[in-house]
C-alpha cells in the first residue's frame, strides 16, 4: 500500500493524466478528428509514462542506503555518493 510520502513523488505523474482526463473530456476533443485524438493520447501518454518512471526512479533514491561520507585509503574524502554496504 502506498503512503502519502511515496506518492509524493507520483505528484506529476498524477498532474498529467488528470490533465489527459480532463482534455478527453472536454467539449472540444469531442470535435477531433481521429487522427489529432491518437497524438494527443500518444504525446500525453508518454510524457505520463515519463513522469511514472522519473517517479519510481526519485522514490528508489530516496529510500536506498548510502553512506554520508567516505574517505579514501589516500585520507581524501569522495565527493560521489556510493551505495554503502
């Protein structure tokens, strides 16, 4: 089950397809031709599919393990952030 701090990172995701909804169900779109009806659905999908995926990859960052700070056999501290373990 989701918790609200993981669907947090859903919010965009969440924006575009109540803006995909809310387009489709417009007076307007019901006045499109077939073929500007399958690009907005192509376009809008995956710019939702983008925002699912950069979502998933937030949340994965966010909850994965790292060690804060790493110093080198050298004594020089590592400014990239490694997975610790």
């Amino acid at each position: 089950m989701p918790t609200d701090l993981s669907l947090s990172f859903f919010e965009s995701a969440l924006a575009q397809f109540n803006e995909l909804v809310d387009r489709l169900s417009s007076a307007d779109s019901q006045n499109w031709e077939h073929g500007k009806l399958e690009r907005y659905i192509h376009e809008s999908g995956t710019e939702l599919l983008r925002r699912l995926y950069q979502g998933h990859l937030d949340l994965r960052y966010a909850s994965e393990d790292y060690q804060s700070e790493v110093v080198g056999s050298d004594g020089e501290t590592r400014p990239v952030r490694c997975q610790g373990g």
